[in-house]
C-alpha cells in the first residue's frame, strides 16, 4: 500500500481535514449561540478549542516522531478531535456548560493534528526534487480549507441550522481517515533505537527551533505575523457593518484574502524555486503591513484592495515557511516542530485577536494601525536573529 500512496491521496485527505477543521470553528460557534443562547458561551466555546493548542501540538509531535506508522497515530488524533466536536454538540444545551467548555479544551489539545501534524509527513510521500511544488501545493490546501470551511458553516447554518454544520465538520475530518492511516511509514534503522524519553525528544525539538537561525526567524516572523492576522479578523464585523453596508459581509473579506491567497500560492507552485524561502517570509510580511495600513482607508475599493494583498501575502508565507521547516528540521523531530510552529501561530493568532477587539470597539481605524505596526515589526523580527554567517562557522548538521 505504501508504494502506491500517492500525492493526491495525500492532499486529498489533508484538504478535507483541514476543510472541517476551519469549518468547525466558526460552526462550533453558530451552535453556541444557537443552543446555549449567549455570545459569551459562544466565543467560550471556539476559546475552549483554539487555546489547549500550545500544549497539545509539542507533545503530539514527539509522539509523532516516535511512532513506526505516524499516519496510524494521525488518524487516531483526527478520529478522536471529530469525536470531541461531536462530543461538544450533544453536549450543549444537556450537560453544565463548564462540562463541554472542558471538553473543548481537551478536543483542541489534538488541533494541531489538523495542520502541522499532516504537513510534516509530505517528505515520506513526495522526498527529493518533488518536494518544492508538493509543498506549494500542501499550502495551497490551507488556503482552499481557509475559504470552503466558513462558506459551509455559514450556509448550512443558515439553511439546515448550525448544528447540521458542526455534523459536516465532523463527517469531512472522518473522510480524512483512510489518507492519513495510509501514509508511508518511517524507515527507521532498526527496532530499538530510540532510547530517549518523550521529555528529552521535546527539549530536542525546542532546541532546534531556537538554535538554527533559519528556523528561529521563520518561526518568529511567522507567529507575529499571526498576531496581525488574528486582529483584522477582530476587525472584519466591523469593517463589514461600517464600509460594507452589514456585519455579516465582513465574512466577505475573509473570503477575497483566502482567494488571493490560493491564486498566490498556485502560481507559486508553477515556480517554486523563483525566491527563496527566507526572502519570501519576511518580504510577505511587509505586503501584509502595506495591506493593514490600506485598510485603515475605511472606503470599500481600498478595504477590498487591502485584504486581496494581504492574501497575497499570507499564502506565500505559509509555503515558505513549509519550506523552510522542511529543510531545517530533523527527520526524528519534524513532526515535534510542525505541531509546535501550529500550536504557535493559533496561539499568537488568539492574541491578536482577543487584543484587537477592545481596541477596535473604540476606534477600528486605530486597530488596523496597529495590526499594521505590528506585521512591519514581524518583517523587523526576522532580522533580530543572526544569520549562520553573523554567528560563526554552522553546527554540524545532525545525523539522520
């Protein structure tokens, strides 16, 4: 079965988890609202799943490295997260709210699993000069997931009602069960040779994120960069009530970013050796600080401009930095850091946004202004860490 896996099994399954997992979100919030009756309970609810994230996503990740078959162990999280959104919805309205609070914080502690935990086995599937475009074409996935998911949850909501959409969400991660099971396995060098523990593995990974200079300001500019993210989404109702004629078309400007963004990274993947990585992370970020600062225009032509180039931006990002995670880490710890960079990015996007709401209900123009300031500083940040070159002679590269 392993030499017939092929790319497309692999996208296939990875872009149906992560469809229901950008459409379970927002889902999960229609559903909070809907049965519980409270905005607060609502926002709880989607809190609950996003902020376990940065505990769950390092430990799953070693678990990950450690494991013969990855792709057995990545089903079972996805399995278990869709058991947990299911779980949420037969809870609420039935059981105390703290109870299905709990259970949304014990589901997102498998979140990463999503994201991270399925970009980290592209090399089994597509390993040497294949893995550039596959790459390209693994981003394009989020960016796609990004657009379908909040479109489904808001269109069932509204016609079968929101917990039809929480059951969609929950239908489109199970899909994803047979490509992940069926991933390759890890051609390891003989059965017993992990000798250190699951704590050593994580001290390991953490290591190598802070100790090699690429991976350290890819990883900082990235995570910033969501910071700014998350507070134009605290910003989007507002801009949609107040430029766009209604709140609920703000949802339309996530939708030209995630389109953008998948236009981008398209023709990204046509010419993916055409920049390289490094430059494209901090070069994305100031695109999206130039957006940011568009925005605070308050008039529809310069909003919509704004949010396609900060898709624009975005999308490329995020394939850079697949890219530069995949040439960087370790064959045993990739797993640790890709859940660990998504544990990072969903947490510094929850900032963000939970920063800008405050701010932007006294004034919207001055929340773009700093979500803007704060996607320079990201560009700023790539550049506070010092190159191999500014540090001295590399480290010999770690054994495989």
């Amino acid at each position: 079965m392993e030499s017939r896996y092929s790319l497309r099994s692999y996208l296939g399954g990875a872009a149906a988890a992560r469809a229901g997992d950008e459409m379970s979100g927002p889902a999960l919030m229609l559903a909070g609202f809907t049965l519980a009756g409270s905005t607060t309970d609502a926002s709880s609810l989607l809190a609950g799943i996003t902020i376990s994230a940065a505990v769950g996503g390092p430990l799953l990740g070693a678990l990950l490295d450690r494991a013969e078959r990855p792709g057995r162990l990545l089903a079972g999280a996805l399995g278990l997260y869709a058991a947990g959104l299911g779980a949420i919805l037969v809870g609420l309205g039935r059981l105390p709210f703290t109870v299905t609070i709990l259970i949304a914080v014990l589901t997102g502690l498998l979140g990463p699993a999503l994201s991270g935990g399925w970009t980290a086995q592209l090399p089994r599937v597509v390993p040497g000069d294949g893995l550039p475009r596959a790459n390209a074409l693994d981003a394009m996935m989020f960016s796609a997931a990004s657009l379908a998911g909040p479109a489904l949850a808001g269109g069932l909501a509204e016609v079968q009602g929101a917990p039809t959409a929480v059951v969609v969400s929950v239908g489109l991660i199970v899909s994803a069960l047979p490509g992940a099971w069926f991933l390759p396995a890890r051609h390891s060098r003989g059965r017993g040779t992990r000798k250190t523990s699951v704590i050593s593995d994580l001290a390991a990974g953490i290591r190598v994120v802070t100790g090699k200079p690429p991976l350290a300001r890819a990883t900082l500019t990235s995570v910033v960069s969501c910071v700014a993210q998350g507070m134009l989404m605290a910003c989007t109702v507002l801009l949609g009530e107040r430029v766009l004629g209604g709140a609920g078309r703000g949802a339309m400007l996530l939708s030209c970013a995630a389109v953008s963004a998948l236009v981008a990274n398209a023709v990204l993947a046509r010419f993916p050796r055409s920049l390289a990585p490094d430059t494209i992370i901090w070069a994305s970020a100031l695109v999206q600080a130039a957006a940011l600062a568009l925005a605070t225009a308050e008039r529809p032509a310069p909003v919509i401009v704004a949010v396609l180039l900060i898709g624009i931006g975005e999308g490329p990002q995020l394939a850079a930095l697949f890219a530069i995670r995949h040439r960087e880490a370790p064959d045993h710890l990739r797993g640790q850091i890709f859940t660990t960079g998504a544990s990072l990015k969903i947490t510094g996007f929850a900032l963000g946004a939970s920063v800008a709401g405050p701010v932007a209900s006294w004034s919207l123009r001055g929340a773009l202004t700093l979500a803007a300031s704060v996607a320079a500083l990201a560009a700023l940040a790539f550049f506070v860490i010092p190159s191999r070159s500014d540090v001295g002679p590399a480290a010999p590269p770690v054994t495989r």
